[in-house]
C-alpha cells in the first residue's frame, strides 16, 4: 500500500453482524457488556487495517456508555469507520445498534471512539496513509475527534494538577458531600 496516498474512509468502512445468543447473556439476562466491547474492538481492529493495510493495535477507548440493554435474540450491528488519522494513529468510530428482528425496532445502543496504532514488521509505530475527506461528515468527524483529542489531553493535565496540589480542606469539603464514611 502507497501510504503517501490518501485514502477515503468509504475505503475501510467495516460492519460486523451476530446474532445474541443465550450464552453471551449476563445473570440478568441482558446481554454481557463484555461481549459488545470485544466485538467492538474486532470492528474497530478490522476498520483500521483495512485503512493502514498493518497490524494493528487498540491503545484507547473513549467513553462506552451502554444507552440501552441488549435482549438475547437480538442482530446487533457494528459499523466502524475511521475518523481520524495522526501519524501511526487512528481513530475508529464505532456505532452499535440492536435489532428486534421480530418487531423490527432497531435501537442505538452507543457510539465510542477507538484509537488504534499501526505496526511495522519490527513492532514499532509505522506511518498510516492520510485520510481523504469527501463528504461533509467525513470533514465534522474529523474535526470533532481534534477536539476530543485535546480534551483528552486537557483533561490528563488538570488530573495531573490536582494529584499534585491535594488540599486537605478541599478533601474535607468533597467527602463531606459524599456518600461515604472516614474511618482514618
Ligand atoms: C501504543 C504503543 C504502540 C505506543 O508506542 P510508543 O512507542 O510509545 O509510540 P508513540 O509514543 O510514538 O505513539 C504512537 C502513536 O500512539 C499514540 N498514542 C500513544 N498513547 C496513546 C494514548 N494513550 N491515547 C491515544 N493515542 C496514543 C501517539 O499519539 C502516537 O500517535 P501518532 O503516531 O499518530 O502521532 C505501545 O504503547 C503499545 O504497543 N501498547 C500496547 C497496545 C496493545 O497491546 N493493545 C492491546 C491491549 S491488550
């Protein structure tokens, strides 16, 4: 692969289908988390060796929040498309839905963002092709995970702030609200 040529997202789109069987259910019934966040990350690791034509490997997730359970019986859909390319990084967009393929309802269980990294033969961060923007999705996703990057980074910096300047007071202050007891 030409990895000075850009290449479109439409390129490396990738969906995973598969039916909820009982055994991927939790002691509720519902469908075990764990389940949806391994097929996620086979959709988001299928989504980005398709784009960098490398192995590659989950460095990240960003937010998984579970809207709604998923029933056993269900079609569950994972739909990963790249949003983002750095130099050796990527990052995949993952939408779920689940489909009641009695009553036809489809509901979106969650969208989470995956930063995979591509490797080279010798195991190190190798250069992915850039990403070729057509539509003015592919523009606003693009965009969108510049900022969550730097939010992800600013946000790294203030809990690295507040780790350093711990101030009993406001200790006092926080727990005093909480549900909690000290025994110390
Ligand atoms: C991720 C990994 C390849 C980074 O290696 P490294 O030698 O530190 O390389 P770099 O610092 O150059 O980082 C490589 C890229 O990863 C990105 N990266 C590193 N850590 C990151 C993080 N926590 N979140 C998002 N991106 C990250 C860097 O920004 C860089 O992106 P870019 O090339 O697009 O600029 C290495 O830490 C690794 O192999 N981790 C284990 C991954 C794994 O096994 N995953 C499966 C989970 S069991």
């Amino acid at each position: 692969m030409d990895i000075t040529e850009a290449r479109p997202s439409s390129l490396s789109r990738v969906t995973i289908t598969e039916l909820m069987i009982p055994s991927y259910a939790n002691f509720g019934g519902k469908i075990h988390g764990g389940i949806l966040l391994s097929l996620m990350d086979k959709v988001a690791y299928a989504t980005a060796s398709k784009h960098s034509g490398a192995y590659c490997v989950t460095v990240s997730v960003d937010t998984v929040n579970f809207l709604q359970p998923v029933e056993v019986g269900e079609l569950v859909s994972l739909m990963g498309s790249v949003n983002y390319v750095g130099n050796s990084s990527m990052i995949v967009g993952i939408k779920v839905i689940s489909e009641n393929v009695k009553t036809g309802t489809v509901k979106h269980t969650n969208t989470s963002y995956f930063t995979m990294v591509a490797k080279g033969e010798d195991d190190k961060p190798t250069t992915v092709p850039p990403l070729r923007l057509e539509t003015e999705t592919d523009i606003r996703r693009f965009v969108e995970a510049i900022y969550r990057k730097r939010f992800v980074r600013e946000h790294a910096d203030y809990l690295k702030e507040i780790k350093k300047n711990r101030d009993p007071d406001e200790i006092k202050r926080l727990l005093a609200k909480e549900r909690c007891e000290v025994g110390v």
